[in-house]
C-alpha cells in the first residue's frame, strides 16, 4: 500500500472478512455510502444490494493476512479485492481514481457514524426486491428455522 495515513483524531474503523482471515483499520472516515443495486453488485455481493463507501488508499492498513487478499479485474483497470479464503468481498480500486478505495461496509466491525445517502440503480434492482416491504423484523432467525 502507500503512505500511511497521519494520525486522525477519530479511531479506526475496524473490519475483516468472514473467517477472520484478513483484518483491516479503515482511517480518515467514510465518504459516499450508497447502496448500489446494479447487476454487478447484486451479483459480487450475492444479494439485493452491496453497500459501498469511498476510502482514502492511504487510510486503508490491512493489519492481518494481506497474503490472503486476492483481486479479480472487473474492467480494465477496475479490480475487486476479496479474501482468497472465504471469498468476502473487501474493497474495489479504480487505476482512474488512484487516491480512493470503495469499500463493501458489510465487512465493517466497528459502528460508523456516516450514513448512506441514496439508492442508486433502482431500475435495475431484482425484481424480488421491495424497497418498501412492510415484513416482520426479527432481532434473531425468523421463529420455525
């Protein structure tokens, strides 16, 4: 990775794939949370929606397994990163936009304070997917599974 980032008066952000495998500290905040519903992220993510959220490169330090980190190019100078074990999604890069990651929030351990701000490519979301479904929520399994 590249520089390090200076000291920040927040604390990291802590986050790790499914197994435990990779290990990250995200510094410097999050900028840009949207939940993208376009086929490709319905399709890298495996559900309805992924949740991103914009990184500084620099604020990004992998603290266990980056060994373990495996890319898949997407596009040209597109690269999804994802843990070569469990194959949890991490973050994507962009040669274009070298100073910035996208980061799948799904992986975050720690409570954030920033917020989405929009759905993005609702037209193209799957078709089982109601965005306003009045369902039961449950603070566990659904009662019977």
């Amino acid at each position: 990775m590249s520089k390090p980032e200076p000291p920040s008066p927040m604390p990291p952000y802590l986050a790790s794939c499914l197994c435990g495998a990779v290990a990250l500290e995200i510094h410097g905040g999050i900028d840009a949370i949207i939940h993208c519903h376009c086929s490709r992220c319905r399709k890298s993510s495996g559900t309805a929606y992924a949740t991103n959220g914009f990184i500084r490169r620099r604020g990004l330090r992998i603290t266990h397994g980056e060994a373990q980190v495996r890319s898949y190019e997407v596009k040209p100078g597109r690269l999804r990163h994802f843990c070569g074990v469990c194959a949890s999604p991490l973050y994507s890069s962009n040669r274009d936009d070298p100073e910035r990651l996208r980061l799948r929030l799904g992986i975050l351990d720690s409570d954030i304070l920033e917020r989405p701000l929009s759905h993005n490519f609702v037209s193209s979301r799957a078709c089982w997917d109601d965005l306003d479904a009045a369902l039961p929520r449950y603070d566990g399994s659904e009662p019977g599974r």
